[in-house]
C-alpha cells in the first residue's frame, strides 16, 4: 500500500472533488471526438463509463476516503439498488482499495484523539496498518498488561466532512449521469449522512461493541472482542486483536464449514431483528472472521449498528408470516406497518415490491438447505430491485431503516452464493413466525 496524505479541509476536498468532474467531462469530450471522427456514435453513458474514467472514479474516492469512499460502498449494496450497474462495480472495488495515512498525519491522528503522550498508553504500536478502510485504518499494538490489540484510527478531518462529502459525491454521480432520471436521491444522502455520523463515533461504536458481547453470552461459536477504555476515543478505538482468516477465503473450506458459517450467520441475523431489536448493517465481508483454531465467528464492527423498535421488527415477523403463509393482503399490511408505501405509489408498482419482498423470502419457503450459490438468489434480487428502480417514475424509496436492513440480508445472501452454501433457512427463521394450520 502506498502512502498518500489525505485532504483534511472542505475546500482542498471540494477541489478534489471539481477537479474529477472536469477531468471526467475532458474524458467524454475527448473520447467522443475520436469516435465521431471514425463514424460512431456513443451513447453518453458509454462515453462515461470508459476505463479511464471508471479509473480515475475508483482512484479518487479512495483517495478521499472518507464519506465519499464509505458512501461509495453503501450505494455498491450488492443486492439491488438504484445506481447503474456500472458504478455499483466501480464502488464495489472500493470496499478493500485505500491509501493509508502517512507516519506524521497519523501521529497527529493520534494526539488529537488521544493527547500528546498517547505513546505511554500503549507498550508497543506498529505504525503500518494491518488494514485500511473507508474511515479509518487499523494498527497492531499491545497494551501496557501485554495484551494485543487491534486499534482503529480515524482519518482526520473525516467527521467534519462528511456533510459536505456527501453532498458532493451526490453532485458528482449526477452530473457524470450514473444516476437515472427521477430518482429521489436526496433523503437517501440524508439518510446516508446520519449514518456515517453515527460510525464515526467510535464511542458509540464501542457501546454497541460491548452490548453485542453481552448479548451473546449464550453463543460461545460467536466472537466479539473485548473493548478497551484505555486508548478509546471518539476518534480512536482500541479492542482485543482476533488472530483467524479472511471469511471469504472459507470458499476452498470443506461444505460442513461453510455451511456452519453462514448458518450462525444468518440465525445471528434473526435474533438480531426478533430478539435484539439491533442490527449491524454493514454487510461487507471484512467485518468478519473465521478462527479455524477454535470454531468460532469472529464480529469486527459495529459502526452501522441501528437500533430498531417493536414496530419494525414486528412488521418484519409479519411479513416474513405472510410470505410463508402465502398471504399477499397480510404482506401489504406488514409493509405498510414498516413504512412502505407512505408515497404515492401506482397498483403495478406496489405488486412490484410486493414481488421483490416475497423473492428475498425464498429461502424461508425452501424444505432442507437451501443452495445459494444454485439458486442465484443474490443475481436475481439485483436484477429484480435494477430493473424497479430504473423504470421512469418507477423508484419508491423504501424507509431508512427497511434500506439499511435489506442491504445486511442482500449482503449475506451475496457471502452464502460466494461461499457456495447451503443453510435450512426455514428452521432458523420458523421459531419466530406466526404460521397459519
């Protein structure tokens, strides 16, 4: 990884930010000519989506870091979402692409969170990080009692930018037109701002952190390390370090051990919606880790943590009821309990969704393990969900917290097809339905 320093004002980012649009627009204007003069005619899309440019978007945004980098990941949801298919390839490559800080700027990260004399807070700290996100990388340490640590160092500037970045992503991906006509992208920024308020808040993040260890008492297969106060802040985060392997290396594993993964997996996913009432939203893969020493799933982060009430959850038991049961008016009715449909919404279009929810349910109506990877359900649901959002004054914005849930469930279904598993989904899940005899 090679070392660039990350621009911490709103006027150097914003400038970062022009500077793309124009050498993007230059790209089309040139690229265009020498096609007309050989007799072609691109459309603009094509003009736009050119490797040069697809590399110059990919670059930049992980040079930003940042909202823009993390906004880029939420809006590549891997399970159908309202962005080009294009860009949500562009985005996705984000998810492991970032420059870390140099030694000086992460020093001054550091002092900031955790004073001048940070240093004695720690016996040892390797300046290379082990890892490189979207807000923040990561560093070995240990702790002065010898324990090792994994400790989390947000980019400076990253909070106070984020209102800003975002706004100028959204900006940005409009006028390159990688965002189809009619669709209310506005609220989603919106929403999309909180949130990253939220994971930027590693005291928050900790809370959670600790909430979730205890939550899982119960589980010893489930791994969640513990937190530090020492070294904590609001932009630095120390916890235990999780010696295992990537989760998606298990895709050479034997089938009992990737079935088994992805089983806790999503039963963690129905405790968290039915019993917890608290989700971690974030679905990208490196927030998990397999111990292969010990069995166990090891749970990295909880920045995206959202807390959901009795509404929403119940909304969800009754509409993953009414799917089994194959009740269509008993679905309407749970949507519209979560939030669906508070817009105008035509007859096709409310079918439409109707369609999509009861296709995410497919597992659930499955007898025995259902085969991810042969059922294409992940493919499926992104082409379904493209093609609703694409149609002319077709999009309805589902509510914020239906969005951040359905990314988690998309999100999984994609790891379960990538690991080529295969879960009894309907014994999971069952426990918590309302079935009709």
């Amino acid at each position: 990884m090679t070392e660039r320093y990350l621009p911490t004002n709103r006027a150097a980012r914003f400038s970062k930010f022009a500077s793309l649009a124009t050498r993007v627009a230059g790209n089309v204007i040139a690229e265009g000519s020498k096609q007309w003069i050989k007799g072609e005619r691109p459309s603009a899309r094509d003009l736009v989506l050119t490797p040069q440019n697809i590399g110059r978007l990919t670059d930049q945004l992980a040079h930003l870091r940042g909202a823009a980098m993390k906004l880029g990941q939420m809006l590549s949801m891997d399970a159908g979402d309202l962005i080009e298919p294009e860009l949500a390839e562009i985005l996705s490559r984000l998810r492991s692409k970032a420059d870390p800080m140099p030694s000086k700027q992460l020093a001054k990260a550091m002092t900031d969170g955790l004073g001048a004399h940070w240093k004695q807070q720690f016996l040892a700290f390797n300046f290379k990080p082990v890892a490189s996100a979207s807000i923040g990388q990561v560093h070995h340490a240990y702790s002065d009692e010898g324990e090792e640590l994994a400790v989390k160092v947000q980019y400076p500037g990253i909070r106070k930018s984020i209102d800003s970045d975002v706004d100028n992503v959204g900006t940005l991906l409009n006028v390159v037109g990688l965002i189809p006509k009619g669709v209310n992208y506005k609220d989603l920024l919106e929403e999309a701002k909180k949130q990253l308020h939220d994971e930027a808040d590693y005291l928050r993040e900790a809370r959670f952190a600790c909430q979730y260890r205890d939550l899982l008492l119960d589980d010893a297969e489930f791994v969640v390390p513990k937190m530090f106060n020492t070294g904590t802040s609001e932009t630095v985060l120390a916890m235990q370090f999780l010696n295992g392997v990537e989760i998606e290396s298990l895709v050479d594993s034997e089938q009992e051990t990737r079935d088994f993964v992805m089983t806790k997996l999503l039963g963690l996913l129905f405790r968290e919606i039915f019993e917890f009432r608290l989700v971690q939203t974030d679905p990208n893969f490196a927030n998990y880790l397999y111990l292969p020493s010990s069995h166990q799933i090891g749970l990295l982060d909880f920045g995206a943590t959202r807390e959901y009430d009795e509404r929403i959850s119940e909304g969800y038991r009754k509409a993953f009821s009414s799917v089994v049961n194959g009740n269509i008016e008993g679905l309407n009715a749970a949507l519209e309990q979560i939030g669906f449909f508070s817009q105008e919404i035509k007859p096709e279009q409310r079918q439409a969704v109707l369609n999509l929810v009861s296709m995410a349910c497919e597992p659930m109506l499955h007898k025995g393990a259902y085969d991810f990877a042969a059922g294409g359900l992940a493919q499926r649901l992104r082409e379904a969900g493209t093609v609703l959002s694409m149609e002319q004054n077709y999009w309805h914005t589902p509510p914020a917290d239906a969005l951040f849930l359905h990314r988690k469930i998309g999100g999984l279904y994609l790891l379960a097809a990538r690991l080529k598993a295969k879960v009894d989904i309907q014994s999971l899940v069952q426990k918590y339905l309302i079935l009709e005899s």
